[in-house]
C-alpha cells in the first residue's frame, strides 16, 4: 500500500492505496456438506480489475527502490492482458511510458483498455502464446538495454512476494486462520507460490492445489499447461500438494453458471478455480477451501460461449 496523501484536514487516498484488500466471498450453491465451506477472493475490486494490480505494483515499486527504474526509462514486459492493464495504470499514476508485448490475438476489450491508459502494443505470433511474446520482449530489450525497464514477471521475485506479504495474509485473516485448502491456477505462478509460502508458513498442514489446463491447446486465458509450455523461474513445484486439470468447456460452464446462480460475473480462468476448488470440497469431510478469482468477465463477454 502506498502512503496516503493529505490535503489540510482531508484525507486523499492515492489511486493506488487501493490495490488489495479485496472481500472474500462464500459460494453459496454448489457444496452439499455443510461442513465444508468455498469461498473466492473477489480481485476484480482492485482498481486495475484483476489481481495482476498486486503484482505489477510491486514489481514497479521494487524497480524504484532498486534504481532500475528512473525517470525516462519506458517500462516494458509480456502479458496476455491483466498484467499489461496493470502495468499501463500504475505507469500513468506514477509518470512512466509503458510498451507491452501480447499475443496478436488478445482480445479488442483488453487491446483498448491497456491503449486507453496510453500505453502501446507491440503484438507477437499469436500461436506462440505469451511464451512467444516473452522472448519477442527479450529481442526488443536487448537491442536498447538502457531504454527499458523490464521487469520480467516470470522471473522476478517481487512478483510472489506481493501474494506472499498481501494475498495470502488476508485469505488467512478473512477466514480467522481456518482455511485448509488453497486452489489457484497457474500463470505466471506468481499468486499460487506467494500465497502457499504465506499460508504454509503459518500453517504447514494446508494443502495446496495447483489448476491447470487439461490440454495444450485451450481456451483458458491467463492460465498454463505447465508440462507442456515453458516454467517461470519462480514457480516452486515443492509448494504443491495436488493438481487438478480443467478444461475449458467446464471453465465456461462453470462462469455461467456462477454469473446464474451465485450472480457473480467472473473471468474464464475465475470459472476454472471454481471448478477445481469445488472439486477439492467434495473430496474432503470438512475445511475451508479458498480460491482466487483473477477478474471479472468485463473483457470476455463477446466471448462465444456465452451464445451458446
């Protein structure tokens, strides 16, 4: 969080002091035992849209702090899009041009949200993923290492640590330390490795489960086959305790569903958690499974599964 400003008596919030502190909230339809319960953390509050607000912050605040980052430097990286909303917003709070790397074949709601902050899109082959722009990214720094500021999600530290220091602490005290299972999917993996060192920390015995794509190929944005794709640098395979693979025709289902039944309008990637944490409840006698919701469904909704 960053300090609050103060004008006479009245007290200024910055634009981003509000990034995290988001509401837990309980699904209430989907888990027959009573004596488990699912609940989901609404990131969609942060003022970005996404969880990616947390990391992006971090990794910006930690490149000030390292002198990496100064004035006249453009802040540059690879994303599929929350993590390049971020970047574009705390980059115009706080002064910085931002030049973002995505796949060719993003969608126009994030193309134009990211362009809206004044930040500009170079795109990359759109079969090679975010793994393609990642190295198209590492081509552009290296031919101008003094221009950019690349603070390389995949690899950087700073990116669980915000988990780590804010996610994972809230999940713990918004559930009075009584969460058992943790499910999260896997991208950058930056949100599953910070908030599993966090929660298990304080309490070994919480099990941690790792969701991913059931194939190669899927629609599931923001998420990786990690046996299949290349592995972030800061992704620890020892944090985690089972997997459970999704795919995307049940993540869809299950977004549906949420936005009909529960009245929550989440994210493709949201919809996969819920699946794979309300098959971790069914599986257990009792306990408290917490899941992660990255964003709402705003930048999906021309998607065509909701025709269907």
């Amino acid at each position: 969080m960053l300090t609050l400003e103060r004008t006479s008596h009245i007290q200024v919030e910055t634009l981003l002091s509000r990034v995290g502190g988001t509401p837990l909230l309980r699904l209430s339809r989907g888990v027959e035992n009573p004596n488990v319960r699912v609940y989901a953390k609404a990131e969609w509050f942060n003022p970005g849209g996404s969880i990616k607000d947390r990391a992006a912050m971090n990794m910006i605040l930690d490149g000030v702090r390292s002198g990496k980052l100064v004035k006249g430097k453009t802040i540059i990286d690879a994303t599929s899009g929350n993590t390049g909303i971020a970047y574009a917003m705390i980059g115009a709070a706080l002064g910085y041009p931002v030049e973002l790397v995505m796949p060719e074949n993003v969608g126009q709601e994030r193309r134009r949200m990211i362009e809206a902050f004044g930040a500009s899109i170079t795109y990359s082959d759109p079969l090679e993923g975010t793994d393609g722009s990642r190295s198209l990214v590492q081509t552009i720094v290296a031919l101008s290492p003094d221009r950019y500021f690349y603070p390389d999600q995949y690899n950087n530290p700073a990116n669980w640590q915000a988990h780590f220091e804010t996610t994972g602490k809230e999940i713990f005290h918004q559930t009075d330390g009584k969460v058992t299972h943790f499910a999260c999917g896997l991208g950058t993996t930056g949100t599953f490795v910070g908030v599993a060192r966090c929660l298990k920390q304080v309490n070994p015995a919480i099990r941690c489960i790792s969701v991913q794509p059931d194939a190669p190929f899927h629609g599931l944005e923001g998420l990786k086959h990690l046996s299949s794709a290349w592995i972030p640098g800061i992704y620890d395979a020892t944090l985690v305790d089972g997997t459970e693979e999704v795919s995307t025709e049940e993540a869809y289902a299950m977004v549906k569903q949420l936005a009909r039944r529960e009245g929550l309008l989440v994210g493709v990637s949201s919809g996969a958690a819920a699946v794979a944490a309300l098959r971790v409840a069914e599986k257990i006698e009792t306990g408290v499974v917490v899941t992660v919701f990255p964003d709402s469904a705003a930048k999906y909704l021309n998607e065509q599964f909701w025709e269907k």
